[in-house]
C-alpha cells in the first residue's frame, strides 16, 4: 500500500489513538500520515517521527482544500461542537466538500449508531453527515457507527459514587458500550485497509448492560455502594441545570438516556472484529483498570 492517510482532529482523545495505531500496530510507515489539527504545536513528536502535520480548522472551509491536498483516504473525525444545532453537520459538510475538491478517493466517518429518526439531539448531525457522504462525488466511504465510549461513564459515575446515587432517564434501556481505544483501532484499520466501494460498519463492545448492570458492576469493583435513582427525562434536566448546566446542554445529555430507553444502542454486533481481526475489550477489563480512577484516587 502506498496510499497517503489523513487523519482530521488529530490531537482529540481518538485522534491520538488513531495515528498511534497506524505506526505501532499497522506499522504504516509515517511518510504516508498527514495528520490536520487545529493545534499543530501539540504534535511536534509525531512531526519529529516524519508525520506531516498540518493546521487545518472545520470553521475555515476555504483553508481545507491545501489542508487535505494529496490524500488519497481521509478519516473525517466528528467535532465536539454541541453548542448550537447543526454547527458540527455544516462543518463536516465543509469537510466533506473540501475532500471531494481535494481529489480524496475515500472518506472514512465517524458517527453513531442509528442515527435516523432519533430522539438523541445530536443524532441529526451524525445522520446529515452519512447523508452527505452519500450525495457526495467521493470514489468510496466507510461509516463507523461507534457505539458510546466506556470512558463516557467518567462524565457521571464519580459524582454518582461520591452521593451512592445515580440518576438516570435510560429506564430498562441496554448499552453495547465499547473501548475509545478499541474504536481508535477499528478508525485506524478503516484508514488504512485498500477496501473501496461504500460500507458501513456499527461498532459496538462484546456485551450490553442497563444502568443497573453497570451500577452493580461498578460497585463491586470500587467497593462503594451505588443505587440508581430512576427518575423522568424532565427531573434529569433540572438536576443537571441544578448543578449549573446550561440548559440546552443538559437537554442535549439528558436525551442520552432517552436514546437508551428507546433500545437505540443496545444492539451488540461482529462489526469490530470483522473489521480488525480482534475481539473488543470486555467490560470487566476495562472496569479493572479504571475503578480506582472512577472514584477520583
Ligand atoms: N462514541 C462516543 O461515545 C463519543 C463520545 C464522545 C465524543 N464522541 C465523538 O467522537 C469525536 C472524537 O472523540 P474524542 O474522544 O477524541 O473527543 P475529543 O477529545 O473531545 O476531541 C474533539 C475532536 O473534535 C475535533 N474538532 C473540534 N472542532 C473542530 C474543528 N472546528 N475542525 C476540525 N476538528 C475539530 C478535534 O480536533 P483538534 O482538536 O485536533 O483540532 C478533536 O479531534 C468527538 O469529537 C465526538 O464527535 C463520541
């Protein structure tokens, strides 16, 4: 393979991941990485390992087109822009227009699972996006349906085991949660495979818990009570925005449970190990390492 590899937000969580599993677990060589960021000084190492790094910002269309020059695939990271509805799907349009006027063969995405018709507030930037691609003139593309990280449990349980109470609005709803890491793998494999033609891939982890599943789980492994309080969608808003939330972010993460209620993310699928050849970390795993960092030691 002597294709050129892209990859957008470079410097995020997954971005790291990404460019860390091209050199060290596909040993793509890293004359063939360009990695776009907005904050090219935080990857002075990966330039010192021959990565070309470049500045490249969503919110400045008319800079994507030299940011994107000679890619032949492009791995298209969704922004965190949920401050206003539908700025993240214009800035990926912006990104995808750009790759088209690069001359970029495949475009690989990625986005969440079932994200049509979906009572999650920020599913129709994700479900805008695939559209996009879709109505695109690119040779190819590869959607990632990543399900939710575990790591997004750190946004709610240290709160919730600091009280032993855990509010949630999911009701019975499952979650097929899986590893960022693992998720970063299966981008990087995407990116650098030489499939062509137009696939879409729905990543989920081995298992899927309810609320309680994982209360109970999380228990045991930290050695602190925890109840889950179950409580309607309205009530979960006002505790967030009690806590000093803006409300239309609150509504935003409150539309997570009602997501899960509905049975949007509970589906557990092959697609990870049919794309990489290994099978997702377990749960269990991942809980071992980070119980200690859950509880704030
Ligand atoms: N599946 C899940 O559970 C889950 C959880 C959280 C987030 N996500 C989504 O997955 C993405 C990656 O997750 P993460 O953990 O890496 O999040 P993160 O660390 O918050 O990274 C945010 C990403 O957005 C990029 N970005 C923000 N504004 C941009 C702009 N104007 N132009 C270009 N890129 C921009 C950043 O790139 P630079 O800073 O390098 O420019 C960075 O890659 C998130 O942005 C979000 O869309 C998914």
């Amino acid at each position: 393979m002597t294709s050129t590899l892209l990859v957008t937000g470079a410097s995020g969580h997954l971005g790291q991941r990404v460019i860390h599993h091209l050199l060290e677990t596909l040993k793509v060589a890293p004359q063939r990485i360009i990695a776009n960021t907005r904050k090219p000084e935080t990857l002075k190492d990966l330039a010192a390992k021959g990565v070309t790094v470049r500045a490249a910002d969503f919110e400045d269309a008319a800079s994507l087109r030299s940011a994107f020059a000679g890619a032949d695939r492009l791995l298209l990271i969704s922004t965190d822009a949920l401050d206003r509805p539908g700025r993240r799907l214009e800035q990926h349009q912006a990104a995808i227009a750009a790759a088209e006027q690069a001359g970029v063969a495949h475009v690989v995405y990625t986005s969440m699972p079932l994200p049509e018709n979906s009572q999650l507030l920020i599913a129709p930037d994700h479900a805008g996006t695939e559209q996009a691609l879709t109505n695109s003139v690119l040779q190819g593309w590869t959607v990632l349906r990543n399900h939710w990280y575990f790591e997004n449990l750190f946004m709610s349980l240290p709160s919730a085991l600091a009280s032993g109470q855990w509010h949630s609005a999911a009701e019975q709803g499952r979650v097929a949660y899986i590893a960022r890491d693992d998720l970063a793998r299966a981008a990087a494999t995407a990116l650098a495979s030489d499939a062509t033609g137009k696939t879409t891939y729905t990543l989920s982890g081995a298992e899927a818990f309810t609320t309680e599943q994982i209360a109970q789980l999380v228990s045991q492994a930290t050695n602190k009570p925890l109840q889950v309080v179950h409580v309607p969608l309205a009530g979960l808003i006002q505790g967030m925005v009690g806590v000093g939330l803006p409300e239309p972010l609150a509504a935003v993460f409150a539309s997570f449970d009602t997501n899960t209620a509905a049975g949007r993310v509970a589906d557990v699928t092959g697609d990870f190990q049919e794309l990489t050849g290994v099978a997702p970390q377990r749960f269990a795993t991942w809980l071992s390492a980070n119980a200690a960092a859950l509880t704030g030691q």
